[in-house]
C-alpha cells in the first residue's frame, strides 16, 4: 500500500506595512551571477561603449527641451 504523505505546512502571511521583506530563506536559481563573467575587459568596455554612443542623441534632445522649456516659461513669467 501507499506510504501516507505528509502533509504540508500551511503558510500564514502577516503583513506588517513594511515594504521591504526577509528574503533570506528564498533560493534563487541566479547562481550564474556569483560565478562572474567570462567575458573579457574589452568586450565589456565595448559594450558599454556602444550603449552609451546609442543614448547620447536622445539625452541631447531630452537636454534641449529641458532647456527650451525653461527658457519659456521664464520668459513669460519675465513678461507678467
């Protein structure tokens, strides 16, 4: 005959209004990040590198129209 399963314990979550949660007894299956890299410098360097070189147009243009907003609304409170 079967062996009788164990039962499982029943879970309660009590919520304290803390935002931040023990997470000390969750397993993660992340264990590639404690290894490292296998990559070399260079190869993070460049890739670093071209993300940075694809974002500078759009940070100009985020710049600019920071800039040109300002510059409009202190002209008009500049003329009241």
């Amino acid at each position: 005959m079967r062996d009788k399963k164990k039962k499982k314990e029943k879970i309660t979550y009590i919520d304290d209004g803390r935002t931040i949660s023990d997470m000390s007894g969750v397993k993660s299956n992340l264990d590639w990040t404690r290894k490292g890299t296998t990559s070399s410098f260079s190869d993070i360097w460049r890739t670093y590198w071209s993300a940075v070189r694809m974002m500078i147009k759009p940070m100009l243009v985020t710049i600019a129209f920071l800039i040109a907003a300002f510059l409009i609304v202190t002209l008009i409170f500049w003329l009241i």
